[in-house]
C-alpha cells in the first residue's frame, strides 16, 4: 500500500524528503545495497559461514534482497519489566505469538531472550531467522541499576539454530570496560560459530544530563558508542535516532573537533542521523535505528519518520519492538509493514 508520507510526515514532509547532506555527502557513504555482503563482509577476516548468515538475514521478509532489514525485537519483559511491557496487550505474554507475530509482519528476523526463542526453536526457527539477545538489563533488583548480564551464551544460540546473536554495551558507564570485554569475546565466539553479531550501541551516564539536557541520544555521543561498537567486529549497529547534538562541549570531557559540529553537521534530523551512519565506517557496518516507545496515537508517523530518517541518512533499517507489540495484532501488523513500505519506496532515496 502506497503511504501517504505528506499526511504522516506533515509540516516536515518537505524538508525530510528533499533534504540534502552536504557536511557528509551520500558520495562518501557506502548505502545499503543487496550486495552488501560480496561488496564488502567478503573481503574481511569473517568466516564464510558468517557471511551466509548475513545473507539469510538480508535475504528474509518482505524486506528481502532490498539491501535493508526490518527486525522485530522483544527484550522489553526483561529491560523493562513484564508487566510494563505486555500489559497493553497480553498476547505477548506468550513467546509464541512474539515470533507468530514477526513472521506475519514480514520482517527480516526476529530479535529476543533465550527463553522466547528457544521454547520455540524447533518450530519456527527454520521459518524466521533468529537473533539470540545474549545480556540483558534486568529491572526487578532494588534500587535499580543500569548494567548488562550475561544471560545466554553463543553455543546456545548456535544449537538453537539462530543467525545471529545480539548485545547490548552502555558506553560511557562506570561498567562499559567489563561489557566491552564480555561482549567482544562473545562476539568473537559467535563469529567462530558463522553467527553474524548486532551490537546494541546505547549511552548510559547521569553526567550525560547537563543543565536539564539530555545528551544520551547526542549526535556526537551515539556516533563515538557506534565507532566503538563496530572496532568489537559488530556486523551491524542499533542505535537510538539523535535527538540533539554537542554531548562532548556539554560536558566537557572527552574529545571531540569544532568540525564535528560547523560543518559535518547541522540540526537536520537526517544530517544528525547521517554523522552515526560515518561513525559505522562510513556505512560499511550498517546502521539500524530503534522505534523508540510506544506513545500512542502518534506512534505511526513517529514510525515512519524514524524510517525516512534512517533511509535518508544512509541507515539500513529499522528495529521496532513496543510501538508494535503493545497494539492490537492488526493494528501493530500495519505499523511494521509501514516502516517497510518506506525502505521499498524507490522515491524516498540517500539524501
């Protein structure tokens, strides 16, 4: 179905859809292509079976030989809790119907814990390919605290006959030394195994707030936690969309370069977005941006934009989990395959 982008995107249609980078130009990036994985994972050191399992993901869903993804991820119930998660709609309390689900949407693969996948391995993982999220946050110990576990390894999610594994690092955090290491030997465990690896590539500080500004989703922030991500030998990023940008001058650690800002960037949502897609080895490591929370009646053209934004920039796709799952199975079904009609519409190109 052909969306109407102009009635979605509203007052911003124009500038999101004929915008141009010219800090970071599209001739610089290496876009999306279908033969991302000849091109460019076939000249590295990854084992041939890694790059089969890249070409399975790609290759699946109504996304397949596009050149993009679409990922129906579900850890919410641990990094969130359950019942915050699935209350909305407690069909998702059922591990089954999270796969059901991603394989009726059309999506690439479908991203969750141990127990949801492997209870169903048998029956759906030759339909679907699956990614085995490796660490979680969990969010019952009091007082709460941000860090990764360990909770499935990568010879579970090759016995499961998964695809690839995914994890998390919160870069920036008093804990991101220990989760580098944990999730770089994981990632190398699981290239052994010919798994492909998704790093979920988010910031976590509370000197990341400064003056009641949030600088967790900077430009300059998430793109330096994407350059490290991809030094791990992750085969893609998942990343949160940037919502502003100077994270470094705010507060004043690090470094960073004034070009960052004068001229490899503006405020343009896809110039910010395109920065993240230079920090992943100027695209040679795709970037797939995250749907972010489910806010309601807006969530639809919140998605599509998310998508358009990603395109544009250069990005290779979107992983949308709560914005999905936490609507009626319908109405959820129509939001996903809205953010794929975004990546086949041959209009909407690399700005």
């Amino acid at each position: 179905m052909k969306l109407n982008l102009e009635e979605l995107l509203g007052k911003e249609a124009k500038s999101l859809l004929e915008h141009r980078c010219k800090g970071i130009p599209k001739e610089k990036i290496y876009s999306p292509s279908p033969q991302r994985v000849s091109e460019i994972f076939a000249q590295s050191a990854r084992p041939t079976r890694v790059l089969r399992s890249l070409q399975t993901l790609m290759d699946a869903g109504r996304l397949g030989g596009s050149g993009h993804v679409s990922i129906f991820p579900v850890d919410q119930g641990i990094e969130h809790s359950a019942g915050a998660s699935f209350a909305p709609n407690p069909e998702f309390f059922d591990a089954d119907n999270i796969v059901k689900f991603a394989i009726e949407a059309g999506c690439s693969g479908v991203a969750s814990t141990l127990g949801v996948l492997s209870l169903s391995a048998r029956k759906y993982a030759h339909k679907i390919p699956y990614v085995l999220k490796l660490n979680h946050n969990e969010f019952l110990s009091f007082p709460n605290r941000f860090d990764q576990t360990m909770f499935a390894s990568v010879k579970q999610a090759a016995d499961m006959g998964s695809v690839a594994v995914g994890a998390t690092v919160y870069f920036g955090s008093a804990e991101s030394a220990r989760q580098i290491r944990e999730v770089s030997e994981a990632f190398a465990m699981a290239h052994d195994q010919g798994l492909a690896t998704i790093l979920w590539c988010y910031t976590r500080n509370n000197g990341f707030k400064v003056d009641g500004v949030d600088y967790h989703t900077a430009a300059d922030f998430t793109g330096q936690a994407n350059h490290l991500g991809v030094t791990i030998n992750a085969d893609i990023i998942k990343q949160k969309l940037p919502t502003n940008n100077g994270g470094y001058k705010a507060t004043k650690h690090g470094k960073t370069h004034e070009k960052v800002y004068t001229e490899l960037t503006t405020d343009h949502p896809i110039d910010l977005c395109r920065y993240q897609v230079a920090n992943c080895y100027m695209g040679k490591i795709g970037l797939i941006n995250s749907g972010g929370e489910s806010k309601g009646a807006s969530d639809l053209a919140d998605a599509v934009k998310t998508a358009v934004i990603n395109k544009r920039a250069g990005g290779m796709g979107l992983i949308a989990g709560r914005k999905a799952f936490q609507k009626p199975w319908k109405e959820g079904l129509a939001l996903i395959n809205a953010i794929q009609d975004v990546y086949l519409d041959s209009a909407i190109t690399v700005a």
